[in-house]
C-alpha cells in the first residue's frame, strides 16, 4: 500500500489512538493517548489532515478561563479505513475501544512504576 507520506511507529500510535476512541480528541488528548510529546504529535496530525484521512474544527464553545481554545481532530470514513489496514498489517491487530482498555501503568523516569491502587 502507498500512503502518501511515512507511516512511523509514532504515527502509528497516533492512528491507534483514534481507532481506540469513540470520540473526537482534541491534540494533548491524541498525545496522552499515543503515549507521545505534543511537540511529535502535531506535525503527525498535521500531515493526516492534509492526506485528508483526519478532518478537525475548533471548540465552539468558550474554553474554561485560563485555557487557550482547542482544535478537535476525528478520522475521515477513508482515513479509517486507511488507519485499520495499516494498523493491521503493521501490528497484526486493531487496539481495544478505550472504553475495554485496563488502565495504563504510569511511566517514571522511563521505567515502569506500580500500578495505581495496587500497592
């Protein structure tokens, strides 16, 4: 398959984070979720908009005080089906729905620290 720009493992991150959601996520919720900075996470979106396989809009509604507006980004029906295919033939597998998804460990320093609650 030809994608027209390079699929990387954090790319592919940013994918699965939208198939996980059933939402629309607005940038630091795609970051959050791909387990990757903001600052790798734009030019990703970035370059899905463009290939037309993300649509985005801004919040209509006025931001709490303090907090600057944020931009919404949603898979297009091709950028779907674009996103499942790759993930599949990359990954082997589609992620888990976030709604089915065990909570994640927390990172420290790069190493895995407990489990919250588990301890």
């Amino acid at each position: 398959m030809r994608t027209p720009f390079r699929i990387t493992s954090a790319t592919l991150d940013v994918l699965e984070a939208f198939l996980a959601s059933r939402e629309e996520l607005h940038g630091f919720a795609v970051a959050k979720a791909a387990g990757k900075p903001t600052g790798s996470i734009y030019p990703i979106l970035g370059r899905l908009e463009q290939a037309g396989w993300l649509d985005s809009h801004w919040e209509a509604e006025n931001p709490t005080e303090g907090r600057p507006r944020r931009r919404f980004y949603f898979l297009t029906p091709t950028g779907a089906q674009e996103a499942r295919t790759i993930v599949i033939e990359r990954r082997g597998q589609l992620p888990t729905p976030a709604a089915a998804q065990p909570p994640r460990p927390k990172l420290a320093f790069g190493f895995l620290t407990r489990w919250a609650g588990a301890w």
